[in-house]
C-alpha cells in the first residue's frame, strides 16, 4: 500500500521508530505514512528519534507521536501541527504551555485533520470494508468478492486512498485498464502525493506500451519518495529496453543501495553487468 519494503520496515523498528508488530491497523499506516514524509523531506533519523523522545517525555499520555499526533518537516526540523500551529518538539516550549483541552485537540488529530474524512461512522465502515478486502486477497477469494468489499469502502469514503488503490490493481491484473487508471487517479485526486498511486500508473502505462507516461509516472514516484527501490527497478528495466543505457545504470545502482541482498537484487546486478559489459565492448570495439 505505501510502497516500503520489509527490510526499510525492519530497520525502522530496530532504531524504534515504528513499534513491532504482527499486524497493522489503520493509525499504523498514517504513522509509517508520516514518517515516510519525514525521510522523503530529507529530515536526519537522529532529529526524528529525538523528536520522538522529546515528545514522549513531555507528553505521558502520548504513547506513540507517530500515531498520536500530526509530524512534518519544516526544513530538516520536525514540527507538531495543532490548530494552525508549529510547535517544535526538542524545545518543548509551547508544548509544555498547553492546556488540557488543547492535548485533547492534539491527540485527536487522526480523526480531526485529516482531509474530508467520511463522517466517523462510515469511515469506520469503509475501513472494515477495507480489511475485509485485505482479508480476502489474502485468503485468495475470488476477484469479485475482493472488488465488492473495496468498492464498498470506497463508497462509505471516497477519499479512501488505500481502497481505491487496492481496488485499482484487482482491475489491473483483470486487464481492466479503464478501470484501474480511475481507480488511482482518484486516490491522486484525494492524496496528490501518494508515491505508490504514480508507481502504479506507470506500470499500468508499461504494460500497455505507452513508455513514455510510463517512465513519467515512474519518474514522479520518485520525485515524491527517493528510496522507492521498486519505482527505480521498474525504470532501470524500462530504461534498458529502450536504450537509455546510463539511466538504467543509475537506477540499477540506486536500486541495490535499497536491497542488497533479495533475489530481486540479484537479478539487478545481473542487468547492469550486461550494461556494464556491453558498454566495454562497444568501447574496444571503437
């Protein structure tokens, strides 16, 4: 759903950034979506542990930011947004000036701020629908069962980015074009930084030979996120095909900083020693 993968999910969790968990919910996501902003912002690990530290200290009922609480980056600094306004959480100092009533506001900031939710009952119905789709992927149900439950989130919130995205790629593998390019341009609408929906449009643009959106759209994935490993494989291959040797090579290169060691990155070194090869031979050839 967000693009991340396991080993960049791993080693946020090591450096406590994100809790170990089996599963996760719904604020698990909007807390890896926050954090992933931080890091594409270019915001250091050190200043988001400690601001993370910093908040936790001066907040008891605060038991992870990340979930609880609206962070971005302003600059390289992580700032706390509540009611129009930044406070700077190392320094505490407006943080430590709030009354009950404005801690309320902060905490409720997942249900209060995020833009034109559904009202609470249907959001909670469109994310139980949501899970239900999941569950059903999962299971390996039938494609409509898995369309009927996204589409039903879907319609309970129509800004449900996670749902539309979801319910774009079961039209994709069906061959459904039309119908996917809808469903994730409509999560663009509802959330225009949204990496994976842009990701997704160029491989829907790929498969059907319009390389030129393709690699746009790719390109924009990671404009939005710079470690998407999967965007910078995907247009290393695209890249390769159509001959634009030295951009293939840097995105196989970017690509095996992110993973080293899958069986993914092994097929990657195996394409860009074809590149680096065939760029030997054409130079003695000369």
């Amino acid at each position: 759903m967000l693009g991340l993968r396991e080993n960049q999910l791993r080693s946020w969790e090591q450096q406590g950034l994100m809790p170990r968990v089996e599963t996760f919910g719904w604020q698990d996501l909007l807390a890896l979506r926050s954090l992933q902003a931080l890091r594409r912002n270019r915001v250091p690990l050190k200043r988001i542990e400690q601001a993370l530290a910093a908040l936790r200290r001066k907040l008891a009922e605060v038991a992870n930011p990340l979930r609880e609480l609206r962070l971005v980056a302003e600059g390289r600094r992580v700032v706390v947004l509540v009611d129009g306004q930044r406070m700077e959480p190392v320094s505490g100092q407006l943080l430590l000036d709030f009354g009950a009533e404005q801690i309320s506001r902060l905490l409720a900031f997942p249900e209060r701020t995020a833009p034109r939710r559904a009202p609470a009952g249907r959001g909670r119905e469109a994310e139980q629908w949501f899970q239900r789709g999941l569950e059903l992927e999962k299971a390996g149900a039938p494609a409509a069962e898995i369309i009927e439950a996204y589409q039903r989130a879907v319609d309970l919130d129509p800004n449900s980015v996670g749902a539309l995205v979801n319910l774009g790629t079961v039209q994709y593998h069906l061959r459904d074009w039309a119908q996917a390019e809808r469903c994730y341009r409509r999560a663009l609408e509802a959330e225009p930084g949204y990496a994976l929906a842009y990701f997704n449009l160029g491989n829907l643009c790929d498969e059907r030979g319009d390389i030129e959106r393709a690699q746009a759209h790719y390109e924009k994935a990671l404009a939005l996120n710079a470690s998407y490993a999967d965007a910078h494989y995907n247009l290393a291959l695209l890249c390769q095909r159509v001959g634009l040797a030295l951009k293939a090579v840097r995105h196989w290169k970017a690509y095996l900083k992110l993973d080293p060691s899958s069986s993914w990155a092994a097929i990657a070194r195996q394409e860009l020693e074809k590149l680096c090869q065939s760029a030997l031979v054409r130079g003695g050839g000369r």
